[in-house]
C-alpha cells in the first residue's frame, strides 16, 4: 500500500464534516486532485464531481463525504496496531481516499465515460440530497456506492427508510395545582407506546431522540420525537407512513406530524452484469461471495430505477462512533477490489 492512500485517509478524516457542513472537506479534495485527469466542478447541491470521459456515465462512483459527527467532536486519527481509529475513520473517510487514489492511477486505462460523486448530505436527515441529484443529472447506466466499512460483503439490497417528527403541544401548568390537567409528554408517550407495541420486524421502528417539558414541576406544554422504520418493502414503509399521518391525540391536545425524510427500498437482479463484474473481482481477490443489505447512496439510484450496489473498501468497528476503526491491510483489498471492478465496467 502506498504512503500517500494513508497520509490521504488520516488528513481527509483530520477534517469535521458533518452532514449540511461538507465544504472543508470537499476543497481538501480540490486542492488533492488539482492535477488529476478529468474535469472537477461542485454541483447545484454540494458535491464534487469528476468526470472522466463525455457523454453518459457507463458507472458513476458515489463516496459521500459527510460524517454523524459534530464539528466540536475532536478528530485525531491515530494508529494503533494494525488499526487506524478516529471519528468517521471508516464511514466515509477511507471510501472518498480509496477512490482518490484508485480512480487517479488508472483514470488513463478508462475508455467508457465515469463520474465519481464525493457527495454531500448522505448521513441522516441529509435524506440522500447529493446522491438523489448526481443520479438525476448524471442518469448514470449504473451505480457504486462506495463505503469505508464492508468489505466483507456486497450490498445489494436497499433497505429503505421513512423519519418523521411527532410533535404534542398542550395548555400545560403547574404540576400540583393543575393536578388532572392533560399534558403533552404523557400524550406523547402514549402515542409512542401505541407505536412500539405494534412495531414487528418489518417494518422496523426506532424512536432515535425525545425531547418534552420544562421544569419536574410543570405539566409539559410541548413534547417532541423523531422517529424511523425501516424496511426493504416500500408497501410496508407506506403503511407506516400512512399510520403515522392518521394519528390522534385527545383535546385539549394538538399533534403535529411532519415526514422528514424518505430513502427508497429495492432489490438488485442477482443476473445483473454489475453484480457479475463485482462477483467475478472478489473471486479473484479471495473475498466472500456474500451478498446484503443497507441504506447508502445507493439507494437514490434505487429511486430512480437505475441498478445499484454498493462495496466497502476496509473491515472495521463501531462505525458511527467515536470509537470507529478499521484494519490498515484490508484497505489494499478494497482497493484492488475498486480497481478490478472499475477495469471490467470501464475499461473491459
């Protein structure tokens, strides 16, 4: 492996990016591939999109270069026996440096049109923006999705999602002398309990954060939660949808509803030749023929019917928390593997 992949990974990873707060880090990569081939420019959403040949893409490439974590959350990547440990280390650094470096050493070799997307708003609430548009305006024959960690498997199926906030407002008052008087955190809860007790494994339910209340002695006059399922079937995402937008609370309370987000459930053909060209590299490689699911940036393209799947570039811990790792050697398999794979759709 080369010094410059590593030195690219730790700088890159140097750098906060949370979702919505991506410009830093994508002028680090400007400036990193200001001599590279290929024009660069940053699209109406954010990302940064190098093109290497014209007309339709034959594969656009997507790393989303956004993080879970705050800008005020201390960046020091360190390496400690074999690992290399840090906030957003794995998810994405290592993908966005892995294909910098791949994509600038054989960019020569390519005789069918590519676009890498480092993308912007993939975490969260970013709900897909940059990757909904590159695969929009690009109207790529196919998609990769490139992730940091997995590189034990290959993700073919998107697991899609729907977040929404249900908000409680209410008169609230005092806790003793207003005794009996509704209030909104225990609306709320109720609604939430409803919700969990009808919850089964498809679709999925997570209640991510709650806020309510003032003071322990005042009945809460506002209470609030995000929440989320999960599924790999739209219909069932579109029921939960549809439940949520039905419910009720008892006056004098008021609830609120509000969807904040939506990614696209879907499957990839097994006989699809992007799979096949995946497939046939990992042989080689000796990595495991073991296909999955996830919600990456893949998903846009599901949306938007084009065939997607998404590879990780590392093996690694604890993503989406500040004691994420990944295993230094296996970042030269996810290499050779993006090479492999690039050569045979771009290059055959």
């Amino acid at each position: 492996m080369t010094g410059r992949l590593l030195l690219d990974l730790v700088a890159l990873a140097s750098i906060p990016a949370p979702t919505g707060s991506e410009g830093a880090r994508l002028e680090w990569l400007e400036r990193r591939l200001g001599d590279a081939p290929g024009t660069r420019e940053r699209d109406e959403e954010g990302n940064l999109v190098w093109r290497l040949g014209g007309g339709r893409p034959a594969l656009a490439l997507l790393a989303h270069v956004d993080t879970v974590f705050a800008a005020d959350v201390p960046h020091d990547p360190t390496e400690h026996e074999g690992w290399l440990h840090g906030p957003g280390i794995g998810d994405n650094a290592a993908a966005v440096a892995v294909a910098a470096d791949v994509v600038e050493r054989i960019a020569g070799d390519l005789s069918r049109p590519l676009s890498v997307v480092f993308t912007v708003g993939e975490e969260g609430l970013g709900n897909l923006r940059g990757a909904l548009h590159a695969c929009a305006s690009l109207e790529p024959q196919a998609v990769i999705a490139l992730e940091g960690h997995g590189l034990e498997i290959v993700r073919v199926d998107a697991v899609g999602s729907t977040r929404a906030r249900l908000s409680v407002s209410g008169p609230g008052g005092h806790s003793w002398w207003d005794r009996g008087r509704a209030s909104a955190a225990h609306g709320l809860v109720e609604l939430l309990a409803s919700l969990t007790r009808d919850a089964g494994v498809d679709p999925s339910f997570n209640i991510g954060t709650i806020s309510a209340g003032e003071t322990v002695n005042s009945i809460a006059a506002r209470a609030e939660a995000v929440v989320e399922a999960r599924s790999l079937d739209m219909a069932a995402l579109d029921a939960f949808e549809g439940r949520l937008l039905e419910l009720t609370v008892e006056r004098p309370l008021r609830l609120a509803v509000d969807i904040l987000g939506r990614r696209a459930a879907g499957r990839l053909d097994r006989s699809h030749p992007l799979l096949d060209a995946v497939r046939e590299v990992r042989d080689e490689l000796g990595l495991p023929d073991a296909l999955g699911d996830g919600s990456t940036d893949a998903n846009a393209a599901v949306a938007l019917g084009i065939p997607a799947l998404s590879i990780g570039c590392a093996r690694g811990h604890d993503m989406h928390a500040r004691t994420e790792r990944i295993e230094v050697a296996s970042l030269e398999l996810g290499r050779a593997q993006l090479e492999g794979v690039l050569r045979r759709l771009c290059a055959p």
